[in-house]
C-alpha cells in the first residue's frame, strides 16, 4: 500500500465521519441531564454499598451475640470440681511442685 492510497483512504474516511457529525444536534441541556443521571447512579451505589456493610455488621453482630449467650452441654473446665481447683492433670503433688508452698 502506498503513501498516496493511504491518504486517498484517510481523507474520504474523515469527509464521510464529517457528513455524519454536521447531522448530529445535541440538546443544549444534553450535559445537565447525562451529569445529573450519572451523579444519580452514584448516590444510588454509594446507598445499596451502606446499606450491604450496616446488614453485614448487624449479621456478624446477631451472630457473635447468639454464640456467646449458648449455654455449654458440658460442665466447664476451668472450675470442674471433678479434677480439682486447678483443673484436669493437676493433683496436690504436681500443684506444690508447680506453684510450690501457699
């Protein structure tokens, strides 16, 4: 392809995108309405995105506070009387030899 076909293809390309564009008549308040759709859209996501993390927080919360308020099936471990004071492997020996003389 040679320089002179090249501008040939160049120069009806932008007389043809000319003849579209000098039909083309925006309204005068073509700016004002796109801004105020696009400024719209924004609000609107920046809502549902508040609104998606509050539900997500107060899920986590509900959920937190319902673990925390089941009662244990079993007696706890710390304070089973079963093993002693101080819990499961520890007898009076291995107590004085750990903490020593109170």
């Amino acid at each position: 392809m040679n320089d002179t076909s090249h501008d040939r293809t160049e120069q009806q390309l932008r007389e043809a995108l000319g003849a579209l564009a000098c039909n083309v008549h925006a309204t005068p308040d073509a700016y004002r309405l796109a801004r105020g759709d696009w400024l719209r859209r924004e609000r609107r996501r920046r809502l549902v995105l508040t609104v998606l993390i509050t539900v997500v927080f107060a899920l986590a919360i509900l959920i937190g506070l319902w673990v925390l308020n089941q009662n244990p099936s079993g007696p706890g471990v710390v304070f089973d009387r079963t093993h002693g004071q101080l819990g499961p492997g520890l007898d009076g020996k291995a107590a004085f030899d750990l903490i020593g003389p109170l």
